[in-house]
C-alpha cells in the first residue's frame, strides 16, 4: 500500500522545470583558430556561446576590445593579424555571471605601421569605413586598394563591425576617417567608434580612439583626424 501511495504521489507531481541558461553562466568556446600558427593575414574567429539567448559578446585581441556579435548561440568574425604572438579572448555575460575563452595564434605576417578599425553598437546595420590617404587617396569598400599600399581588409554589412583598414608602410601625414551610415535597419541612430592603432608592438606604438553618434543615414560623416609622422624625423 505505501508503495502504490508513493507511486501516486509522484506520478502527480510536477515535472521540474530545466535550469534555463540564464540561470548559469555561459560558456564560451573558441572553435577556430585552435592555436598553432598561420601565414594568414586576416582569419576568422568563430565559436559558441552556451546561453542562445545573448545576441553580443566581447573579443579581445592583444588589448585591443570590441564587440562580438552573437547569433544563435554562435559567433563568426573576421580580424586583421599582427605579426607575432596574437592572444585572442571571447567574453560572454548574463546575470549569473562571465564566461571566457582564450586561444594564443602565432602569425607570420608583414608588419603593419598602421591599422583602423570600426565598430558599432546595433545590429543588422551597414556602415561603410573611409579612410582619406594624405596624398588624397581614399580606401573604401568600393575602392579597397590604394597605390600608397592601404587596403580595406575586412567590410561587414549586418552590424557591429569590425571593418579594418590596414596600412604596411604608412605615408606621413595627415588621415581623415569618415563613415557612410548606409543602411539603418530601423535603428534611428548608432555609435560608433575608431580605434587608430601605429606602429604596434614598437617603442613608438601610438594609440588613439574616436567616438561619433550617428542619426541618419546617407553621406560620409567624419570622425576623426590623425597624424602620421615622418619616420626618418622620428627615428
């Protein structure tokens, strides 16, 4: 009898509800690069996030921080390698808490005097990342490649960035940056921001971020200016 009670009771009881995701903190998994070294200059970074649910992340790459985008609980993005050791780390965070991944990729690359990289805060938008050369020559998604040696490495359509300009020997100078807000996607405006990197990983290394918001799309608006100095003055 006793048996055939408890049997009852626990027939009738409420099936437990699972943990949602929320209520533990994500993890993060960095499935390519896996490490090791490459001769690529630009790679993707994809991977996955436990908890579906967020939609951005963070990634790290050799101090430099920007936001990751998170789809289905997955990511895929495109960066610009520095020559040498590069230490990347993917963050994702919900109430419970912080999860992280870190991978070390040793790239054998050509140096870069000078990288520009753009990024924003919504998704689904398209911004497009100019960068005006100092001998008048601008470097765009229609016009990637500039006689000096620029080049836009990488162009993203659906949000968030990064796009990155690079420059392997940078002309001195004056460099203006400019963005297109091509396409909103319904958001009435979006941050953005530059982050001006030169001669990396040297005694020289110049560091330098610009912030803009945007409120309407159509035309270039400019962020910023930089100078590049003469090499031979400097050096």
């Amino acid at each position: 009898m006793i048996a055939l009670l408890l049997a009852a009771a626990l027939a009738a009881a409420p099936t437990p509800t699972p943990l949602s995701k929320a209520g533990a903190a994500p993890t993060v998994s960095i499935t390519s690069p896996s490490g090791g070294w490459t001769t690529n200059r630009v790679v993707k970074i994809s991977g996955s996030v436990s908890d579906t649910a967020l939609r951005l992340g963070r990634i790290c790459v050799n101090g430099s921080d920007r936001p990751l985008p998170l789809r289905g609980g997955s990511f895929d993005i495109s960066l610009v390698l520095s020559p040498g050791l590069n230490v990347i780390e993917v963050t994702a965070a919900n109430a419970a808490g912080e999860g992280r991944a870190k991978v070390s990729l040793f790239a054998k690359v050509p140096k870069i005097d000078l990288r520009v990289v753009l990024s924003w805060d919504t998704d689904g938008t398209d911004l497009d990342l100019h960068v005006l050369e100092p001998d008048g020559e601008e470097s765009w998604y229609q016009h990637r490649e500039t006689k000096s040696g620029g080049s836009l490495d990488v162009d993203v359509t659906d949000g968030f960035g990064p796009e990155i300009y690079t420059q392997a020997n940078a002309q001195p100078g004056e460099y203006t940056v400019s963005v297109d807000y091509f396409s909103d996607h319904g958001h009435a405006q979006t941050e953005v921001r530059v982050d001006v990197l030169l001669w990396e990983g040297t005694d020289r290394e110049v560091r330098e971020t610009f912030y803009k918001m945007l409120t309407r799309t159509g035309g270039k608006i400019e962020i910023g200016k930089f100078q590049v100095k003469d090499r031979r003055k400097v050096e």
